[in-house]
C-alpha cells in the first residue's frame, strides 16, 4: 500500500491514475487541496477521503454516483 503524506497540497494531474485506493492520505489529515484531472478513474475506496477534515477543494475529470446511506 502507498500512503501519501506530508502535504497540504497533491497534484497527482495526469498520472493514469484509475483508482485511488481506501485511506490512501490516512497519514496526510492536513491535506487541503487535491488536483486528480487527466486520470482516467474509475473508483474510489470507500473510504478514500476518509479523516481529510481540512480538505476544501478536490479538483478532477470524473463523474460520481453518490451513495448516502
């Protein structure tokens, strides 16, 4: 498992990025931006967000269904 850690800020833009995997910024809580445009993904960990309580803006090229239980 990879875990990205240690900024306030990822761009991860035009990676072939296909799925970002459950708590894979568990060790970056401070996480306040993520740029995921130009990745052709097609799913995310249930909890791939999870504990991110600073992140304002998500920026990506992918359309979600969103489930509220």
């Amino acid at each position: 498992m990879i875990f990205l850690k240690m900024f306030l800020y990822r761009n991860l833009e035009n990676n072939r990025i296909q799925f970002i995997p459950s708590n894979v910024f568990a060790l970056n809580k401070q996480l306040r931006s993520i740029k995921l445009r130009g990745n052709p993904i097609l799913s995310f960990g249930v909890n791939a967000f999870q504990g991110l309580a600073y992140l304002g803006e998500l920026y990506g090229s992918f359309h979600l269904t969103l489930l509220i239980t």
